[in-house]
C-alpha cells in the first residue's frame, strides 16, 4: 500500500474515532447513573472523553487535508481523504457540541450546589 493511501486511511480512522467516542461515553455514562454523584461523575467522564474526541478530530483533519495534498501532487486518487476530511469535520463538531453543552451543565450544577452550601 503506497504512503498516500495509508495517509489517508489515517485520516478518516482518526475522524472515525473522534465521531464514536462521545456516542460510547454518553452510553458509559447512562449506565453508571444511578444516584446524583455517579450522574457528575458520568458526565466528567463524558467530558473528558469529548475533549479526546475533539483532539482526534482535528488530528484527523490535519491528517485527511495533508493527505488530499499528497495525493493531489502525487496524482493519485483522494477520495478516501475527502471522506475522512468530512468524517473528521463532522465528528469535530460533534465533539466540541457535546464538551462545551455538558462543561456548561456541571459549571451550573457546581454553582448551584456552591450556593446550596453556603446559605
């Protein structure tokens, strides 16, 4: 298998990744949520998780668009890193959607139980 190709395969597995772990995290996190400090601590989980997710993704769109490039200048075909430049978008956006809706969910939960405390 030529460089390209595998550049490329490398790209839509990181862009693959990066689109399933939030979904295997929120059902990890569905699962251990059975009292209030397992459903925090789920959704630190899932935080955690999703920040990983939005590495790989962008990994995965360095990766897929230098691929294309090779691919362009080696005259080769580069479907398979449009596909991961695509996967990778998606799963990037998903990623930082679910980190950044949760971060601001337990920032409130944390604030609430703060004032809880203090009065």
């Amino acid at each position: 298998m030529d460089t390209t190709k595998q550049q490329q395969i490398n790209g839509l597995i990181f862009g693959g990744i990066s689109l399933l772990l939030p979904n295997v995290s929120s059902v990890i996190s569905n699962a251990t949520s059975n009292d209030s400090s397992a459903a925090v601590g789920g959704a630190i989980a899932v935080i955690i998780i999703s920040l990983a997710a939005l590495i790989l993704g962008i990994i995965g769109i360095v990766k897929s668009a230098a691929a294309r490039k090779a691919a362009t200048e080696a005259g080769e075909k580069k479907i398979i890193g449009t596909i991961g430049l695509i996967v990778s978008i998606v799963g990037t956006v998903y990623a930082a959607l679910i980190f950044f809706m949760l971060g601001v969910c337990v920032a409130c939960v944390v604030c609430a139980a703060a004032a809880a405390m203090s009065a």
